[in-house]
C-alpha cells in the first residue's frame, strides 16, 4: 500500500523544479530544461534606471527650490512684525557686517554675541533674557529692529 509519504518526495521536486524551468524559458517557449534560459542584459534596464535618476535630481532640485521658496516667506513674515519701521535691507547689512550672519557666533573675548553681536547689557535693555547667541534668530532679529528703532544705528558704530 501506498502512503502520502511516497508521492511528497515527487511532488516536492516537481513543485521546485518546474517554477524554477518555467521561469528560465524564453518567453512563448516551454522548457524544462535550465540549459537553454537566457541572462538578461543590463542594456535593457539601464535606460529606465538612468531616468529614474534623472527624475530623482529633477525632483529633489524642484524640492529644494520650493523649500528655499517658502524660508523666503516665512522671513517676509517675520520682519513684516519689525517695531519701528526697520527695513530687513537695513538688518541684514548689519548682521552680514557684525558676525557674517551667523547668530550662533561670540567675540573672540566674549563680550558680544549672537547674530547682531549684542552685548549682554544691551540685549537686556531691549527685553532679551540669558544669552543672545543661544536666542533664536526671529528673536534676535527682533530684539535688533527694537534697538535700531530706538537707537538708530548708533549701536553698531562700524556695521550701522
């Protein structure tokens, strides 16, 4: 008699090995042997890769072009809050001159910091509180427009 366990070994190697002889043969062909499969050429592919990449730079330059779009905005928005009328042509000269910009930036000694290179005194007499160049840029921004609205450019005698 017969068990289960004789037709499993047949029927195992045939489940493996016809997917494997189905899958070699060339398209419109039926093969159950392996010999006569063909390597697919990378020449095929390449140019569909190549445009994946060309459409991933695409994308990432239009990405990067819309996320310098809207930090344009969000600062447009920023300064249209300015105390005193300042221009952000005004700002932006004086902190380009003063620390490059940079609003993480101290003195070689210490005595100013931040982004507009505010001494301690003068970042609390504008209402700042602890380190200017810890603040964030909004607020040192700020806390600058509030200075030249009552100062002028007095402040910063060699950048005003």
């Amino acid at each position: 008699m017969l068990t289960k366990r004789t037709y499993l070994i047949p029927a195992l190697a045939i489940a493996i090995a016809f997917p494997a002889a189905a899958l070699a043969a060339a398209p419109g062909e039926v093969s159950i042997g392996i010999s006569k499969a063909k390597p697919l050429s990378i020449s095929k592919i390449a140019p569909s890769v190549a445009h994946f990449h060309r459409t991933i730079r695409v994308v990432k330059r239009l990405i990067a072009v819309e996320r310098r779009a809207e930090l344009r905005r969000e600062r447009r928005q920023a300064f249209a809050t300015l105390p005193g009328g300042v221009s952000i042509a005004t700002l932006e000269a004086i902190a380009a001159c003063e620390s490059g910009g940079d609003p993480t930036i101290v003195s070689s000694d210490g005595s100013y910091r931040g982004k507009y290179q505010f001494s301690f005194e003068t970042w609390a007499s504008v209402g700042g509180s602890g380190d200017p160049a810890a603040a964030p840029e909004a607020e040192q921004d700020y806390r600058a427009a509030l200075l030249y609205s009552q100062s002028g450019s007095s402040p910063w005698p060699v950048c005003g």
